[in-house]
C-alpha cells in the first residue's frame, strides 16, 4: 500500500497520487460539463418534462422533442424569431471586436515602445473646453462655431494657465488610466450615452452598438496586448532596423506575426464580452438592433420562464463561440518566438 504513494523520483507523481489526481480532475470535469449537458438535454424537453420534474437521460426519462426548435425557428405564426437577432449579434459583436483589437494593438504597442507625457492640466483643460462647445450648442449656437470657440478658449488656456502645471503622467499612468474606465459600472454612463445616440439618431442601429462595444472594451485590449508586446524582444525590431526596414514593415513582418497568439486570444475574450453584452443592448436598441441576450431574457414570460426556449436560444448562442476556439486553439498554443530568430 505504501508503495502505490512512494514516488520513484522527485520529479514524477506516485501511481496512487496520480489516480487521485485523476479522480479529482473528474470530478471537476464533470461539474464544469453538467450545465452544458442539462443546457443541452433541456433544449429537446417540452414543457410538460421541465415542468413535471428533474429528467436526466434522453429515450429513458423522456423522448426528445423538436417542439421549442420549431417554435422558435419555424413556427407559422411567429415565423423565424432568432434571425435577425442572431444576425445582429453576430455582426456587432465580429465589428465591434475587430474594431477594438485594431485600435486597442495600435495604443498597446505605442505605450511599450514609446515614451509620452501627457500633461493631466492640459487633458483636463480640454475636456472642459469640449464641455464648453457641447454647451454652445445647447444654447443654439451652430456646431462649427461651437468648435472653434471651443478650441480657441482650450489654444489659450494651454500657452497660459497651463504653462504653470507642470506635473506629467507615464506610460504606466495611461496604462492605469485605461484601465481604470472598466472600474465603472455600465449602468452610471448609460444615461449620457443614450441622450448622445437619441440626439443622433443612431438608435436602434447597428452603428450605436458597436460605437459603444469598441469604447467599453478599448481598455480591455490595450491592457491585454501591452503585456504581450512588452514580452517581444526589441532586440528583433532593432535588427531590422539596422537591416534597413522601416516601422511599418517591422511591425508587419516581426511584430504581427509573434503576436499573432496574443491577438486571437485578446480578440475571442472581446467577442466573448460583446457576445453577452447585455446592459447597452437593452437601453440602445429595440426590434432593429436587438441581440440575443435580449431574446433570451424576453423568454421569461408572465407565465415564468420558459426554460425549453431559452435552452435552445443558449445553445445557438455559445455554439459558434465554442467552435471558434476549437478552430483557432492551435494559433493561441504557438509560442511566442517560434521561427523568430535568424539561424
């Protein structure tokens, strides 16, 4: 018995410790696979088997039905309801995301490979001379004269009172800054972001959602990818300096490509997030614009909620996420300088 735990080197678990390994990475495989599977199983139930208590396995407990499929895909009344948000959540949420990762890796490299300092009296006199021009505006003054008094006022404010402040923020502090955007809760900006798309009628648009996908999670990537580039080598980029490349070919021969992991992985998260976005969604959109989050909560119906619907609407939902990551696993597993150093 004593042997089954005595480990033959340091380096390699004993037979019994292995099965016990084993047995608990079962055990927890098992309780991270049942949600899926009652998502699952539950999605082929009708109403009288959720209702008429817990039914575990197909053809024994009860006989898998078509009926919440049909309903919600193909019924003659309703027609197909799962389209066109199905449509939309996949449009903004790719838009959005590629949108974002765009952005956010063009900031994430700037702040690892160059120096700012940016002056927080001078980012605060801005903001307030854009407050300014919103306020113009307001009272009825025609928006390009609003914008030019408003850079005028923010022009001599800089070479005056901003001439006194002289305190600078790092790369860290932006970095920080960035970040910290995601500290607010969706909720307290809603209003304010609602009155803007009202004013340009962008509601219940494509153009809203993804507007405010890429703002929500901008901060997200750039904190992601900073840390990544700041793993590649700048040794390589100098080389190609001296080989006589020029930024942009560097960045597209030598950054991109070991970045690539890094990349897909920053840009399925993001996906993730606009995927199941729900708060926005529901404050900027209503038949349009609608996504599937909104479907699936709107199946709680005055009758309770109906689980065999949302089960199906679930499952169409985390479907193309998951094959997604199946498909694209083996760029997340590539090393970061595999083939990046001359032979």
């Amino acid at each position: 018995m004593r042997n089954l735990f005595k480990a033959r080197n340091p380096f390699d678990p004993s037979p019994g410790w292995m099965g016990f390994s084993y047995l608990i990475l079962g055990i927890w495989t098992l309780i991270c696979l049942f949600p899926l599977y009652w998502l699952l199983i539950t999605a082929f139930k009708t109403p009288a088997d959720v209702n008429n208590g817990p039914r575990y396995l197909p053809f024994v407990d009860f006989q898998p039905s078509l009926q919440a499929w049909q309903f919600l895909l193909a019924d003659p009344t309703s027609g197909n309801m799962v389209s066109r948000p199905y449509i939309n959540t996949i449009g903004v949420g790719l838009l959005s995301s590629l949108f974002a990762l765009l952005l956010g890796a063009g900031a994430a490299y700037a702040l690892t490979r160059f120096q700012y300092r940016p002056q927080p009296a001078a980012i605060a006199t801005f903001a307030l001379c854009i407050g300014l021009a919103i306020l113009l505006i307001a009272i009825g003054i025609a928006w390009p004269l609003a914008v030019i008094i408003g850079l005028a006022v923010f022009i001599l404010l800089l070479q005056t009172i901003g001439r006194r402040f002289k305190g600078t923020m790092s790369n860290n502090d932006i970095g920080f800054w960035l970040i910290s955007q995601r500290m607010l809760p969706p909720i307290t900006t809603i209003v304010p972001i609602y009155i803007v798309f009202q004013q340009l009628r962008m509601l219940d648009t494509w153009g809203a959602l993804i507007i405010s996908y890429v703002a929500a999670h901008l901060p997200l990537v750039v904190w992601f990818l900073r840390d990544y580039f700041q793993n590649i080598p700048i040794e390589l980029e100098e080389s190609a300096f001296i080989d006589g490349a020029s930024r942009y070919q560097m960045i597209w021969r030598i950054v991109l490509p070991l970045a690539v992991p890094g990349l897909i992985a920053t840009f399925l998260i993001i996906l993730v997030f606009a995927w199941n976005e729900y708060t926005l969604a529901l404050f900027l959109t209503n038949a349009n614009a609608q996504t599937m989050p909104l479907l699936v909560a709107s199946q709680n119906a005055t009758r309770g909620p109906q689980w065999w619907n949302i089960s199906v609407l679930v499952v169409l939902m985390i479907a193309p996420i998951i094959v997604a990551a199946i498909v694209l696993e083996r760029f997340i597993a590539r090393g970061l300088l595999v083939g990046a150093l001359k032979g």
